[in-house]
C-alpha cells in the first residue's frame, strides 16, 4: 500500500508539472459575432464565419457573459471563464476583464449614440462606463461619421432634440483608411454606411440611442431611444473634436483606459510591451507567423504578461493594453 501511494503521488507530481508546463504565454482567439439591421458580409474579408444575413459585428476580445470570445488553443473556453482562472496570465490584473474589441460591418448607417462615463453606468447599470476608439479598416471614397454636435449649451441641445432639428445638431466629419478616432463618453457619435471599423473600447455593452433615423426593429417597432440619459450625459464644447491619422509603427492613441499601437511588421521582429498587464493583438493585414504559429489578416491573439513574442513575415498588427500605473 506504501508502494502504490508514492507512487500514486508521484504521478500526481508528474501531471502537475506537466500542467503546469502547458501553461500558454499565446491565446488566439474566435469572435462571438452579432446580428443587426444595419450590418452586412464584409466581416468575411477577415476570416470570420457569417452567419446571419446582416452579421454587424466580430467581437474579437470579450469576456461580456453571454457574448464571449473563445479561446481555440484552449479547447474553445471562453475568454471570461480563462480570465477568472488564471489570473498570472493578466498580472493578477484585479477587477472585470477591463476591454472590448470588435470590428464593426456597418452596411447601413448605425443610430446617433452617446455613451455613460464610469459613474453613470455604475450607479445606474452597474458596470462599466465606455470610452471607445475607431480605427478605420475601410471606407468608400467621401466618407463620414457623425462626430460632435453644434449645441452651446443644454437649453439649445434639448430644444433641437425636441424639434428633431437633426441636421442643425450634428457634426459630420470626413475619414479616410486609417484615422484614428477617440470618443470619449458624452460624444455625439455615428459610424455610417460603406464603413469597416475596428474599435476598442472599455468592457461595456451600455449604449445610449438619441436617434435612429425612425427605423423599425425586426418586429416592426420603432428602436428604443434613451433621450433622458442622452442628454445626462453630453458635454459641451463638441465642435471641436480632432481626427488623427498616425501611419508611423508606434502609438497611435493613448486615453485613461486603454493604448493602442499599430505595428508594421517586415522580416523578423522581438516585441516584448513591458507597460502592459498584457497585451491584445489582431492582424489587419498581411500573412506570417507568431512565434512558430501561422497567422494571417483577422488573427487575433493574446501575449501574456511581460512576454516577449516574435513577429515574421509583411504584417500590420494593432496592439491594445492597459497599461500599467
């Protein structure tokens, strides 16, 4: 008996060290992917399966119950059940998984919105508020967002709300391949038609409607709009808002919550982000390899914490962390 428990326990050892040897510094992921009236087919360009007639958006990075993404090289767990399980990976990052990524199809234009800051949504939803930035995958030739508002102050703002005075409110701006766009919460804000977007943002689905063009829902209802937390929410001055467009491989946007960098990768290249919790990564363009895994445009990986990683082959890659304080 004596015999069979040593080696029982050394079995044990044996599987432990094993596990323990398995442990990944590399997640790829598989986007959870919705369906909207206003998406379309273009999420197929980056590899993603559609499987909805209107399929509006990848969501590459998330650990939002119900909406997650799914780790392949883990036999598909999801990105929330990882993040609770194994903390070493994220730094023991404390807190909810604290970012969303999503590449957005918009076929048609998408409802005039405004988002919650941390505050808003906390008392009144309980999560997160949600900062997000744009980077633009693709447009048609002239085209625009909604970006900003031309209202001075509250009276003005409500009384163009209420005369549906649309036109003399909103801003819209020019964008081209590449620009970079940060919306802050409070932003009056739209992506419109012909437009592929890749977006970052704070780990929030809380989304306030302040116009949806009188569109009717699958049902044939008219779409929910929030005027009230709307109008709680909007600041002033908005006309005044600043589009970027960085095509150096460096930092391209940098706000309270969140950085992004693009990198554009030629031969063989070390990365190793040691200001970052950990890093979330998607090809946008090109063919190569990570590490000694092939990768290619839609890819979408995790590097853990402090990791160096090796990049080979022509790729552009947009790299998004939290860094550290």
């Amino acid at each position: 008996l004596h015999r069979v428990d040593r080696r029982q326990r050394q079995m044990c050892i044996r599987d432990r060290i094993k596990r323990v040897a398995m442990k990944k510094d590399v997640l790829f992921l598989k986007p959870y992917i919705s369906e909207t009236i206003w998406g379309g087919k273009k999420l197929e360009e980056y590899g993603y399966e559609c499987p909805y007639e209107k399929n509006a958006e990848a969501w590459l990075v998330s650990a939002i119950e119900n909406k997650c993404s799914l780790i392949t090289n883990e036999n598909n767990m999801t990105l929330l059940d990882y993040y609770n399980q194994n903390r070493d990976f994220f730094n023991n990052f404390k807190g909810d998984y604290p970012l969303l990524v999503k590449v957005i199809d918009a076929n048609d234009d998408l409802s005039i919105q405004v988002h919650p800051d941390n505050k808003y949504a906390k008392e009144k939803h309980n999560k997160f508020g949600k900062w997000e930035s744009w980077y633009v995958l693709d447009c048609k030739n002239n085209g625009n967002i909604v970006y900003g508002h031309k209202a001075k102050n509250k009276n003005e703002l409500v009384s163009l709300i209420e005369n549906k005075k649309w036109k003399d409110l909103i801003i819209e701006r020019e964008i081209k391949r590449g620009d970079v766009i940060d919306v802050p919460p409070g932003t009056i804000h739209a992506i419109k038609s012909s437009t592929l977007i890749f977006e970052l943002q704070q780990s929030s689905d809380v989304t306030y409607r302040l116009y949806d063009y009188e569109r009717l829902s699958k049902d044939g209802k008219p779409r929910e709009l929030h005027l009230s937390d709307s109008i709680n929410m909007i600041y002033y001055p908005q006309d005044n808002l600043k589009i970027s467009n960085n095509t150096n491989n460096n930092e391209i946007l940098s706000n309270p919550f969140y950085k992004l960098y693009k990198i554009i990768n030629d031969g063989e290249q070390k990365y190793c982000f040691k200001n970052a919790h950990w890093i979330q990564a998607t090809v946008i363009d090109g063919v190569g390899k990570l590490n000694e895994y092939d990768i290619k445009k839609g890819t979408t990986f995790l590097v853990k914490h402090n990791k160096e990683f090796i990049l080979k082959g022509s790729l552009t890659v947009l790299i998004s962390f939290v860094p550290k304080n």
